[in-house]
C-alpha cells in the first residue's frame, strides 16, 4: 500500500519570513501551493498522507486533507506523532488546532510514548519508510529536520515533490 501513502514534511512559523502570521499574503499563497500539490497527488491516485503534526507546514498540510475528505471521503489522514506531549509548549490556539486536526485523523500514531532526544528524527524516518512520496515545504538550508528529512527521502529513493516557500 505504500505506493498510495504521501508524507508532509516543511518548516515551522518561526523559519518563514512572515513568521506566526497566517494572514500574511506569502503565507496565503503558501498554504494555496500546498492545497494545489495535494490535489495533484489525490489525482494521481494517492489517498493516504501522513503528518507529523508540528506548528506550520504539517498542520496545514492536514488541515488541506481534511478540507478535501469532505469532497472525497476515500482521503485518509494519519498522524505520526513523535511522542504524546508533543504540542505541551505551545499557545493555547495551536494547541487547540492540533487537537482537532487529532480528534478529525483517521489514525494517531506515536513512534514514542515518551520525549526523547531523537523522537523527532524517529518520527521523521517513519514518516518516509511508510510514504512513497514525500512533499515538502523546503526553503533549500543544510540544517534543520526538514533537510534531514529530504536528504533520507532521497537515500531510500522516494518520489520527492519540493515547494520553495519564498
């Protein structure tokens, strides 16, 4: 089934120019992008993503399956989660979203119960080892759990879609 499984990987607010504010115009048209490459997926016959569930890039990606489950029901949403306190730091609204982006996922996985140094990376790598696809919100720096993330997409040879968000 793996052929039909897409992952989201992409930065969080902090590493965008616009920063939390999603009114933003590039923000706007950012999370426009996203929406559009998932319905090239969906028509090219995937029907599963999987998020990671962290602030910007993730939570919006799931919000965009979720919009689009409405249309067509077959969609699926897992949540990969990297441990069970995931959003604890965060604002009360982000922490509500990600809850109801949680409570509406057709799966909630936890690669770790508890935080651990590298439940990220964990988290990461199960994303790509369960996706034939991976598409990202990718500004192109070395460093950082995005640039991991394509770096092993592209080591275990998955299809790689790459939206640059400036």
């Amino acid at each position: 089934m793996l052929e039909k499984y897409c992952a989201f990987t992409g930065h969080r607010p902090r590493k965008f120019p616009w920063g939390y504010n999603k009114a933003d115009t590039k923000c706007v048209a950012l999370k426009q992008a996203l929406t559009r490459e998932i319905v090239k997926l969906v028509e090219a016959g995937y029907t599963d993503f999987l998020s990671g569930m962290a602030e910007g890039t993730d939570t919006w990606a799931a919000l965009a399956v979720l919009a689009l489950k409405k249309e067509i029901p077959a969609l699926k949403l897992h949540c990969v989660l990297p441990c069970e306190g995931q959003a604890d730091g965060w604002s009360a609204s982000a922490r509500e979203l990600y809850f109801s982006i949680l409570g509406q996922a057709d799966e909630v996985v936890y690669v770790s119960r508890e935080y651990s140094k590298d439940c990220m990376l964990k988290r990461n790598r199960y994303l790509v080892d369960y996706a034939a696809c991976l598409l990202a919100v990718y500004n192109g720096e070395w460093r950082g759990g995005t640039a991991m993330t394509v770096r092993y997409a592209r080591k275990k040879g998955r299809e790689i879609i790459i939206i640059n968000p400036v």
